[in-house]
C-alpha cells in the first residue's frame, strides 16, 4: 500500500476523513440546550424558545414533525409546532420527581423528520421552599430515673424536610428549663441530629415529668418549622403499692349476657412510675374454677369480661376477688372484693305436670268434680314466675287454684253428657307474667263414662204389621227394634211381651213369642180371620243398665184373609143335608117367572167371598136362565105341551179367589098343571110370610150394624176408617162397606163383618179399588158391585 509523507496510507486517510464528517454531522444533529423552572409552575409555563436556540426554522416544525420525547413515562412538557416555545404540560413536584437529590434535572430529546434531528434538551427544576420540617410523632415520651447522673445523653428523633439545600433544616431549638439543653450533631447527609443531654439530677418526688418542646427549623426566607412535644418522665423505684379506686365494688349483670359482655372495669393505681407503677390485673388466688369458666379479667384494663354462659337459675351473685399487681422488680399486690348480682330474665317457660288424673269421669257426676290435679312450674323468679293457667277453648270444666302456690284443680263446672260428647281434648295453657310473656300448653282427654240415663227408644211407635192368616205356626212374622244412646251394657236391649190387659186372651190363643235378643215376633199357632181380625199387644224394651230402664211400644196387627173357605149353600138343602131341593111350578107360567133362588154363604170377604153362579148341568137350555149374580132361576120361556113335565138343574156356586173354592146345587123342576100349582100355592104362602119376616129382621140387623160403624167410626185411632153401608140391597140378608183412603175408595163385601175391623188399603184379596170419583147407586150397580152381595136363604 503506499503511504504519504507522514507514513499513512490511502486508505487511512479516507477512514479519517469519514470519521471527522460524521463527527460534523452528529454536532449539527446533537446540539444540546438547558433551561431551569422553577418547581410547582402552573400548566402553560413557557420553559424555552427551542426553535430559536436551534436555529430552525417555525415554519419547518410542523413539517418535520417536531415532537418531544422524554426518558420517563411522565410526560411534563410539549412543543408547541406554530411559535416553537417548550411549554409545560402539567404540574411539576420537585420532591416526587427527584426526591432528596441536591440537583433536579429532566432530560427530554426534540425530534425532527427527513431529514432526521435529534437535539437533547436538559430542564433544571428548582426547588422552592414548599415544605415545612416535621416530626414523625407529635408527642414522644423518655424514661429517665432519678438516680441517673448528669451528663446523660440521649438521641432524640430528627425532623424531616423534604426540601433540599438552604430549605431544609438547619437548626433545632429546646424550649427553656432547668434540666436539660440541647445539641446538634451534623452527620452530613443524613443531616443534623438533636441530642438531649441532662444538667442536674431528677427529683422524681419533686416532679414526676417534664415537658420539653423541640423545634427545627429550615434556611428559608421566611424560614419554616416543625415542632414535636418530649414528656421526660421520671422513674422511681418500686416503694408504693397498687390503689383500686373505689373501696367497694357492685354490679348488676343480667343472665344470658352474650359472651364478650364487659361486667365492670375496676380501676387501681399506683404512686411509682414505669413498670413500678404498671398494673398488671388478674384473678385472686381463692377464686373457684366455675367462676374463671364464666368471667375472665383483661389484665391491662381491669375489665371483667363475661366468658361462659350466665343463668339466674344456677347461681343469683357471684363474689369475685380481683388482684392488681405492679411490674416492678419486686411486685407489690393488692386485692378487691367485686360483688356481681344476676338479674332474671324470662327466659324459662313454664312446665305443666299432671299429678293425678282420672281419665273417665261419669256423666252424672255432681259440678265441683274433681278431674285432675296439676301443679306449673316457673324457673323464673318474681314476675317472671307467676304462672296463670287456663284453657284454650270453651269445656265444661274450670281450673281451680289451690291453697299451694301453682297448684290447680280441673273440677266440672256444668253438667255433662257422653251421648252428646263422649270426649274431650282438654289443652291447658300455663303463661307467666314476664314481659314477654312465655307460655306452654299441655293437652289431656277427658272421658266421660256412661250412666244409663237412656230408655230404649223404639225406631216406630206405634207398630202396624198385617199378616196373612193361615200362617206356618213358629215362623218369623215381623219384629219391633229399639236403641239405646247408653253404651256398654247399659245400651243392650232386650224384648219381652207384656202379657198383662184384656188382650191376654187373644195373645194366648195366638201363643205370641218374641226373640229377646233381635225382637223378632213369631206365633206358635196360626191366625184365622174369620176368627179375630185385629188385635194389639205391647213390647216392653229394657235395657240391662242398673237400675235397668225399659220404654213400651203398641204393636197393631190385622190379620188378611185368605181363600180357605168354599161357599156353603144355604138353600136348596134337603132333609138328608145334601144340597138338593124340588121346585113345582104350573104348565101356565110366562117368561121370566122367578122359579127359585141359590142361596151360598162364604166365610171369607172380598173377592174370596163373591160368589157367581152358573149352570152345570141343564135339561133345556131354552127354558130356564139363571142369573150368575144373584142365583135366581127364571123362565125363559112359556111351556108348551111337547115340554117334559121334570127338569134337572145343577148349579155351581164358586168364588173369585186366586184359587177358587166351589160347591154344587141340584134342583129338580116338576111342571104341574095349574089346579096342582094352586094347591102348592098355599105352601109358597107360607114361605112367602117367612120370607117378609126375616127380610125384618135382616133390616133391624143392617140398622144395628150401621150404628155400631158410626161408634166405631168416631174413635180417634190411627187404622179406623169410615165405613159406609152399601145402598145396593135387594132384600136378601147381607154386608156392603165403603171406606176412604186418600184419594181412592174401598169396598168391603161379605156375609161376617165385624165392627171396627179395618182392610189393608190396596190388598186386592179383601177389597174391591173403586175409581176416585162420586158415583150414584145404580152406576155402582152398573160397576159390577152386586156380585159382592152374599144373601142368606130365606
């Protein structure tokens, strides 16, 4: 390589001049300007024309982009591209910034685009005298004891000032006095250092503390200060012992206080100072082990403080012994009765116990019965404790309170009755008089027993029953049933007949038994209507209480006929007894003429006992006609010479039972020549005048019936009805009765008809259903009521 005079190479020179250009450029490009402020400057403070300084041009700062940028994260100012001025962004703290460092400055960097400028820019922030010297505490307190040597030194705490230079402290001052001055130690940067040092001894029984006031004070102008109390208190040695305040100590403490509750706080105090004079509280010795469960002292207050659970009912007071102990070297003690009296609460409900109880009770007991005996208990004291006692609703009994205190007896107070309430569920409630009160409830059942004081009552009063005759002897007919409201023995019912009156007879013939257990009511023999038709007998029912109690009933029975007879003719009847009978008639007779008359009698009513008749057997159906109602033969015909001079004629006479009954009738007609005929004549006479003489007596006969039906029909009874006579009579001897029920009427038709007896509305074997509407004889003639009719022979 070649080299120049001074031994450098080409190449040597042209690194050279490159780093001498470089360095050119990065003078222009690091031009470095600094400004100063004041701290704590309003926002808007111009710090600097920084386009001047730098010799640029206004107008080329916005179009290069000036901007600041500054090392922290803070940002304290801005540029301005218009004017070019540095301006503060905001508020500057010189102590917040920089702290305690002697010099504040803030390095900030102006930059410019295209071409690329940096220019470094320092701004100086200087202090002002903001901040005043103060002390860490207001007050401070020293120890010295009487016995220490003048010349004692003791460091006391420095102020702080957090201006800097002549702003902060430069001098401290001690208020004036007779024991103590003041130094101060320079330590450079850590600053000054107040020392107090002791002139004379302390006197402690003389003065027990001294107050002293230290000031710093900084170089400002006007200069600022902080100043903080010393309290010098004297130490004595341990020569007095702990004081309590009071001579007697009293408290009232209510039970179930929570726990943490302060009881009192006992004071003690003593005349040496520092721990000599330090009280320390505690419980005494003797104290038991069930009051330190309950109370605790806190040792440096001397308050006695609740801990365990409090309870007037285990223990009313409490005698505590408090120690207060000093802290000198050699403890000094003293000891103090504190009296701690319980106040009640209501806090206990009260107890309900039942002593003696009867739990039946008899309906009939007399009032002021005792029921039970109960006695209420209160843990409670005073108001608290007072029980009331009473029930819950509305009971035919009453609490009675006793001669001991909380003892009551449950009487009865109105009469009492099991058929109306068997039972009853008594809630007593006990409540005390606190404030608020408390109360408890205790329920008991109440039963009452029974007392037979109930007669049987029958389900009807009285009976009717209607039984048909001809019945199985010993078979069930009907029965009668009776209750009783009693229970027990006292409600079991039993039967009997009461066999006693003028229907013994009746009621013997029938040999009438009853069940005495269920009632039922059977005949050991069987009825006849054409016998008795009604009859009526009692049932006594008892029930088997002592004294037994019995109530009667009247059973009414009426007996319904059945078909158990067949007709009986009364005419034809030949000497022999069989039903026979000749008739003679003259050959001149015209049609129509009544040849004879069958007469039938039936033992049973209704249609039972309506009888028709008709022809059996009949020689010349062209000549005689029989009329099936009445049972007359007639003619129908004259007779004429061809005609036999003896005709037979045999009747049957039935009934119109569900099954009929019958019986038969001959007649023997002999044709006689008229001058025969006229000697018969004289026969027929006689049984004509017959016949006027019981058609008399069957009038009588009818005219005493009608009145004994109107006797009867004016008694007042239950199962009478009104009986009428049948208008329909055509002289033959017979019975016809009506009767009303409701809306229908009834007829009644047979030969034997007892007054009074009475037919079972609507029993269609004993009576005749007639429409309910009035009906003149002959339209009941046209109704088919003369078939009712049963004649007797004449």
């Amino acid at each position: 390589m070649k080299q120049n005079g001074f031994g450098i190479s080409r190449a040597q020179w042209r690194w050279i001049a490159f780093i001498v250009s470089m360095i050119f450029l990065w003078s222009r490009a690091s031009a470095q300007i600094r400004y100063s402020i004041a701290e704590e400057v309003k926002e808007g403070t111009v710090v600097g024309n920084i386009a001047k300084d730098l010799g640029l041009e206004k107008n080329s700062l916005k179009e290069r982009g000036c901007r600041i940028v500054e090392g922290s994260t803070e940002s304290f100012f801005h540029i301005n591209q218009n004017d070019g001025m540095l301006y503060v962004e905001r508020l500057i703290d010189r102590e917040k910034v920089c702290e305690r460092s002697s010099m504040c400055l803030i390095n900030i960097k102006a930059v410019l685009e295209n071409p690329l400028e940096i220019h470094y820019v320092t701004v100086e922030v200087l202090d002002v005298n903001d901040h005043s010297p103060s002390f860490s505490v207001k007050e401070s307190r020293l120890e010295i004891s009487e016995s220490a040597l003048p010349g004692l030194r003791l460091q006391l705490q420095a102020a702080h000032d957090a201006d800097v230079g002549q702003f902060s402290i430069q001098e401290y001052k001690l208020s004036p006095n007779d024991h103590f001055r003041l130094e101060v130690k320079d330590r450079g940067k850590d600053g000054k250092i107040p020392v107090l040092v002791l002139l004379k001894t302390l006197d402690r029984e003389t003065k027990k503390s001294h107050a002293l006031l230290l000031t710093a004070a900084d170089g400002g102008k006007p200069s600022k200060s902080g100043t903080t109390e010393i309290t010098v208190n004297v130490l004595d040695v341990n020569d007095n012992m702990p004081v309590f305040s009071d001579d007697t100590y009293s408290v009232h403490l209510e039970e179930n206080a929570p726990v943490g509750t302060t009881v009192i706080k006992v004071n003690a105090t003593d005349s040496d100072e520092g721990s000599n004079g330090e009280i320390t509280y505690s419980l005494g010795n003797n104290v038991n082990s069930r009051i330190r469960e309950l109370f605790r002292v806190d040792s440096s207050t001397g308050e006695i403080i609740v801990q365990g659970p409090i309870d007037f009912e285990l223990e009313d007071s409490y005698e505590i012994d408090i120690q207060a102990s000093d802290n000198g070297p050699a403890p000094l003690r003293t000891e103090k009765n504190v009296l701690v009296n319980i106040i009640d609460l209501n806090d206990n409900t009260p107890q309900i116990e039942v002593t003696s109880f009867s739990k039946a009770i008899p309906e009939d007991a007399r009032l002021g019965t005792t029921v039970a005996l109960i006695s209420v208990t209160d843990k409670d004291s005073g108001l608290n404790g007072k029980v009331i006692c009473s029930f819950n609703q509305e009971v035919p009994f009453t609490l009675s309170p006793s001669t001991q205190d909380n003892m009551y007896s449950i009487v009865t107070k109105s009469p009492l009755d099991r058929e109306k309430k068997p039972i009853y569920d008594v809630t007593i409630v006990a409540k005390d008089a606190g404030v608020p009160s408390l109360s408890s409830e205790k329920s008991i059942s109440i039963v009452i027993s029974d007392v037979n004081d109930n007669s049987p009552e029958f389900s009807t009063s009285p009976y009717t029953y209607y039984v048909t005759e001809n019945n199985s002897p010993g078979e069930s007919l009907f029965s009668v049933t009776a209750s009783d409201r009693d229970e027990g023995d006292n409600a079991r019912v039993s039967y009997n007949i009461l066999r006693d009156g003028k229907d013994n007879i009746k009621l013997h013939s029938f040999n009438l038994n009853i069940n005495s257990e269920n009632g039922q009511i059977s005949a050991l023999k069987s009825f006849d209507f054409e016998a008795v038709k009604t009859f009526q007998f009692q049932v006594v029912a008892s029930d088997s209480g002592s004294p037994s109690l019995s109530s009667n009933v009247t059973v009414n029975v009426f007996i319904l006929d059945q078909n158990d007879n067949a007709p009986v003719i009364l005419y034809p009847v030949s000497s022999n007894g069989s039903a026979e009978g000749v008739e003679e008639i003259p050959r001149n007779v015209n049609a129509g003429h009544l040849v004879t008359k069958v007469r039938a009698y039936d033992a049973d009513i209704g249609y039972n006992g309506w009888l028709l008749f008709s022809l059996q057997e009949l020689t010349d159906h062209s000549l005689f006609g029989l009329d099936r109602y009445t049972g007359q033969i007639r003619t129908l015909r004259s007779f004429t010479e061809t005609d036999e001079a003896q005709h037979k004629l045999v009747i049957l006479v039935k009934d119109n039972g569900n099954v009929s009954l019958s019986a038969t009738a001959t007649v023997l007609v002999k044709v006689v020549e008229p001058k025969e005929a006229f000697a018969a004549s004289d026969d027929n006479n006689v049984t004509f005048y017959l016949m006027i003489t019981l058609g008399s007596v069957s009038v009588l006969f009818l005219i005493s019936i009608i009145v004994l039906i109107a006797m009867q029909c004016s008694k007042s009874t239950d199962y009478t009805s009104k009986y009428l006579q049948e208008p329909n009579y055509d002289g033959t001897l017979c019975h016809s009765i009506q009767y009303r029920s409701g809306d229908k009427r009834y007829m009644l038709v047979g030969p034997r008809m007892s007054i009074g007896s009475t037919i079972v509305p609507g029993s269609h074997a004993n009576t005749l259903v007639l429409p309910d509407r009035r009906r003149t004889s002959e339209e009941v003639r046209s109704n088919s009521l003369r078939p009712f009719l049963v004649c007797f022979a004449v």
